[in-house]
C-alpha cells in the first residue's frame, strides 16, 4: 500500500527538484548571481516540458526556495544567498543541500 506523502515531505521534494533542475544550471547558464522572473520561466518551461513535471509543483518550490533564504526576492530580481556565490564562481555543483546547509551558516 502506497502512502501519500506529508506536506513537509513534498515542500522538500519541489524544493530539491527546483533547486537542482531550474535554478543552480540557470545561475550557472547566465554566470550571474541574480535572474529576472522571465529567465526563469523559460528555463522552469523546458525542464517541465523534458521531465513532465507540471509547473504548479515547481511554483511552490521557488516560493520555498525564498522561505528558506536561499533565493532572495528584490523588485523584479531573484539572486542566490551570497554564501552561494563562490560555487557559482567556481561552476561548482552546490546540490540543495550544500545551499540548505551555506544558508544556514550565516544565520
């Protein structure tokens, strides 16, 4: 028998995969630390598309994402906390959680 699994569960769940299929390969495609709403989209579209994930599942994993602290949210940019920036720099794989536990850090 198959159970559902909890709410906590599946907030983890999207976060890992947003994190790990959209947002760290387009911080790492734009070579910047901060992306526009736009960028995303497209990227969250292409991997929806190729993964058939549906796009309400990856919404509720970038506004966990900012619950977090791992993306920040300033007028029309999203940017990665700045404890992150030094994988960027490197183009260092930061799995989720490698950023939970960078943000964490500093708190």
């Amino acid at each position: 028998m198959l159970r559902d699994k909890g709410k906590y569960a599946s907030a983890t769940e999207n976060r890992r995969f947003v994190w790990h299929e959209i947002v760290w390969p387009l911080i790492l495609e734009v070579n910047d630390v901060s992306f526009t709403l736009k960028q995303y989209q497209k990227k969250r579209d292409e991997v929806c598309k190729n993964k058939d994930v549906e796009i309400s599942t990856t919404s509720r994993g970038l506004v966990s994402l900012l619950q977090k602290g791992i993306i920040i949210k300033e007028n029309d940019l999203y940017s990665i906390h700045f404890r992150l920036i030094a994988y960027m720099r490197l183009k260092a794989d930061c799995d989720y959680a490698t950023a939970i536990h960078e943000v964490s850090m500093s708190s």
